[in-house]
C-alpha cells in the first residue's frame, strides 16, 4: 500500500471512529470531523448499545494498531488482575514496547514505532528485541541502538521534533531523548495515559 494511500485510510478511519489516528489526520479530521460517506454530515440514527460498545473496541485497537486476537488477550489478561478491567486493559497495552517508542518521541505514530521495533533497530536493556508486543518492565531502558543512531528519523526525532504532535513525554516515562534513550520507571495509570477511549465500554462488549 503507497504512502498516499495508507493516509487516505487513516483519515478515513479516524472520522468513522472519531478520534485523529495520526498526525496528518488531525488537520482533516478538524476540518471533517463527521464519519465519512455521503451522508457523514447527517443525523444519524440513535446506535444500539452494542454498535456503541463495538465502536470503543475499534478505537482503542486502532490507537494501538493492534489485532482484535491481540486485544482480546490483553482483556482476558486484564481481567485477572485486581482492581479495574478497563483500566488494567489501557496500562497493559501501555507498556507495549511500540506503545513506549511513540510516547517517548522516538517515533511520530504508532506504526512508525511498530516499524522501528520490526527492523531491529531498538533494545530493551541492550537488547535488541523486535516484537512491538513486548511487555516492557518497570526499570527497563529502551533504546535506539548505536549503529541505527545516525539514521535520518532518529535523528529527527533526537532533535524533538515530534514533540510538537505528541505532547511532554507522561510521567511513567523518563526520557532521553538525544540519546534516544527512554526508561519505564513504573507501570502507567490510565488517567495518565494519552489514549481517547471509554474503557467500560470496550469491558461491556467483551462481557457481553
């Protein structure tokens, strides 16, 4: 799939679940902030509590770009943990190797990061690990290795650049970011965690 169009789909996608994807789909969902189609701008009918559920389950899974087999494992996971499922859910997803690459600016969008973990370009404690499902570890340092430093994106990235669509790396997170360096200090919570989603409702569609 070229560039062009991979954007295209995630422009579309972002309006139907309404929330930007990437960067490039902020400035068209703005302008476009309707679902997309013809009849994007009308009223639409009342959903049913299930299409609802459906739509906060699709939103999260394309947050992290993830398979629903991989969601649905990390739910399963989340729910033997104490405390709340939907919460436990995000801080779980959270400490997702590609996940941590992105929030911690060495990457733009979650597939850039997925991409830089897949080509062996990032170690965990010196490392390297290329699942972008890893479960990084409170404690555990994430890194672009050295060989890779001098690449063009990274480079970018040491500059800060992608602070400007990102935001302050959050807290669970001490980054370093020219030396493309970045340590998990501890778990996440969800309030903390910059991911746009109703998590009981994604709880409720896989109780149901």
């Amino acid at each position: 799939m070229s560039s062009a169009n991979r954007t295209r789909r995630q422009v579309r996608l972002s309006r139907a679940l309404g929330v930007a994807l990437t960067p490039k789909a902020v400035k068209y969902f703005e302008k476009r902030p309707y679902p997309p189609g013809e009849h994007g701008r009308a009223r639409r009918r009342t959903e049913s509590d299930y299409a609802v559920r459906l739509k906060e389950k699709q939103r999260l899974r394309a947050q992290y770009g993830i398979r629903e087999a991989q969601l649905r494992r990390a739910f399963e996971e989340a729910r033997r943990e104490s405390g709340l499922t939907g919460e436990a859910l995000v801080e779980l997803l959270e400490m997702r190797l590609d996940a941590l690459v992105l929030r911690s600016g060495i990457a733009r969008t979650i597939a850039q990061a997925r991409q830089a973990v897949v080509h062996r370009h990032v170690l965990v404690d010196g490392k390297l690990v290329d699942r972008p499902s890893f479960r990084v570890k409170p404690g555990q340092v994430i890194q672009v290795k050295p060989k890779s430093q001098a690449m063009t994106p990274f480079q970018v990235a040491a500059a800060g650049a992608h602070r400007d669509v990102l935001g302050a790396a959050p807290a669970y997170l001490d980054v370093s970011l020219e030396k493309l360096r970045a340590e998990l200090v501890r778990r996440p919570k969800r309030d903390e965690v910059p991911v746009t989603c109703e998590v009981q409702l994604v709880v409720e569609y896989y109780a149901r």
